[in-house]
C-alpha cells in the first residue's frame, strides 16, 4: 500500500510553492502584513489563473475537479509561505455550494467562483461558537443578526452564512450587509465582524447536512497551513542557529539549542502525514472524517504554536521583535488555533464522536 502523495500532487505542491519563491517571498508577505488590507488584488488574479480557486470545484463548472488532499497541500504550500490572502474562505464557500446547493444555484455560483470573478467567503462564529450546533441567525428569505471573525469580508462578493438549525444560506455583500474591520493578530488574513440587517438571502437547500463537511474540510485546511508554517519555522531556526554565534561558535553546536531542535521536529514531522490522512479520509473515508479531522486540528495546531514559541525563544531577543520573520508565523499560528474552534473544542469533540463516555 503506498501512503504516499501522487506525482501529480507532489508535482502541484511543488508548483506552488515555486510560484510563492517567485510571487510571495517574505520581502513581500511583510508588506501586505503591514499593509492597511492584507490583500494583494494581482497575487489574488495570480492564484486563480493557477486554477487554485476553483481545486475541488468539478471540472463542469470551471473548476480543477480536485480533491480535498489536493487543496490541502496548496495549504501546505501557502502555509510555509505564511501567504496572505482570502482562499480559505474562498475555497470553503466554493464547497459550501458544491455540497449543499441546488443545481441552478451551482450553476449561478461555482463557475463565477472557480474563475475568481466572485471572491467567496464563510460567515460562522457566533458569540456561542463556531460549529453548526452554536448558529442562531434564522434565514428565510433575508437574514438578519451579528457573525464575527469573517475572512476578509469586505472583499468578498458572495457570503456563506451558518444559519439556525445547522443551515447555510448565499448572501451577496452588496445588499443589506455592514462590515465591522476586527483587529486581529495575524495581518496575513484579515477578519471582520458583519451584521446582516435583513439581508436578502438564498438558503442552501442541502445546508443542514453539509455545514458539518464544510467546517471538516476548514479543519482540514488550517491544520495542513499549520503543518507547512511550523516545517517553515523549523527550517528558519536551523538556518538561525547555524550561523548566529555566541561565546565565537554557532549556537546549534550547544547541547540544549540541538535537543530543542530536535525535539520540534519530532514533533512537526508526522503531523504533516496526519494531515494528509485527515484530508484523505474527508475524501473517501466519511465514517471516520469527522473524528479525524476534529484530531488533526486539535493537535497539528497545537504543534504549529509550540513550534513558534520555541523558535521566538531560540532567536533570542530578536524573535519577539516586529523586524524578525517569526512573528508573524506566530501569530498566523494563533490564527489557525482559533478559527473554527481551540483545539480544546475539537478534542471534546472527538471524545464524543468515539462515544468514550
């Protein structure tokens, strides 16, 4: 049995990552980090014409026909490349029709997605959590109340909302829609908060039984861009130890800097393979993606902010400054902590899903 990814994935996450060394090195993501919105129109323009807009839209309607491990090792990619931008809502609202919309309403939207025309985003978290259990707003033919933490929505055409009852419901910004900007930690992807005052809506009819597969497939997501942040943190505290000195050596000759090391990446390592499970399992394994996918979160996350907290401590003084790279891999760590749930959540979750009580 080969659990290995195919050529044509490895030669995809390859190609996106060169496309990064050439569109988004690291001079250019602090940048957009300090920028006022964290959005680069033409890298966007960039990314769809590499078909990345539309990887698991189906070939019909303009998509690559892809599946979940593909899109999650452009995660990958992105992730070590700490790249901002609005494809992880994007990508969640392409799904969100996909799974749950009727066929005019994927013929209306997913084209228009996949091409970039329309920039998607996903609207969940409310004051009592992000899963579909915690959603109040009732949708009918509008949709009023307050979601909070929405990726990059005063750039986004189209909403997908969390309704009541575990729903989903199409917004289109332009109508009915006030954007609240959040100032949140990681500027590499830019959060607001929205209130829908009677905003007109179309409700998914499949919503209440694929909201559940869309927050999985976001799991999924954050835990392969915390994957490919903490190898990138792992590689950039090599180099750093390798050629900062003290007492005339180079600090990954001491004992505790090569223990410290090594132990990160005993760490980091396997979560990449988890993370390739959990989006194969979404794909082809549904008894167990649900569980796997809230385990893969919980843990891969958790392993992306240890692996930032030792890195800001073996950059010494430096790390905690604005001028060092690490700071903001952090703090797009904390980001992937929290979006759709601590891992606190996730693990209480599949507790349950195991029926362990």
């Amino acid at each position: 049995m080969d659990f290995d990814i195919s050529e044509e994935q490895q030669l995809l996450l390859e190609t996106v990552r060169q496309w990064i060394d050439n569109e988004c090195p690291l001079t250019r993501v602090r940048e957009l980090f300090d920028g006022e919105t964290g959005h680069d129109a033409q890298l966007w323009k960039s990314l769809v014409e590499m078909g990345l807009g539309g990887t698991v839209i189906p070939e019909q309607h303009g998509g690559a026909g892809l599946e979940l491990l593909d899109l999650a090792l452009v995660g990958e990619a992105l992730g070590g490349g700490a790249v901002p931008g609005p494809i992880l809502g994007h990508s969640l609202a392409g799904l969100a029709v996909l799974l749950a919309g009727s066929d005019a309403q994927k013929e209306a939207w997913l084209p228009r997605l996949a091409s970039g025309e329309v920039l998607g985003t996903v609207a969940f978290a409310e004051e009592n959590g992000w899963q579909p259990e915690d959603w109040t707003l009732a949708a009918d033919a509008t949709v009023s109340g307050t979601k909070n933490h929405v990726l990059f929505a005063s750039l986004a055409d189209l909403i997908v909302v969390g309704t009541a009852g575990g729903g989903l419901a199409l917004v289109e910004r332009a109508h009915g829609v006030k954007a609240e900007p959040v100032d949140g930690a990681d500027r590499t992807r830019r959060l607001e908060r929205l209130r829908f005052e009677g905003a007109p809506c179309e409700v998914l009819p499949g919503g209440a039984g694929a909201s559940g597969r869309v927050r999985d497939a976001g799991l999924v997501l954050l835990s392969a861009d915390a994957y490919g942040g903490a190898a990138r943190l792992l590689e950039m505290t090599v180099d750093y130890a390798k050629t900062r000195e003290q007492f005339g050596v180079p600090i990954g000759q001491f004992q505790g800097i090569k223990h410290t090391l090594a132990n990160v990446a005993i760490r980091v390592d396997p979560a990449r393979f988890l993370c390739w499970y959990a989006a194969h399992a979404w794909d082809h394994v549904p008894a167990e993606s649900e569980r796997t996918a809230a385990l893969t979160k919980a843990h891969a996350t958790s392993v992306f902010v240890q692996a930032a907290r030792d890195a800001v401590e073996l950059h010494g003084g430096y790390g905690f400054t604005w001028e060092c790279d690490v700071q903001i891999f952090f703090k797009r760590a904390m980001f992937d902590r929290a979006f759709l749930g601590a891992p606190s959540v996730h693990r209480e979750r599949a507790t349950a899903l195991a029926d362990w009580s």
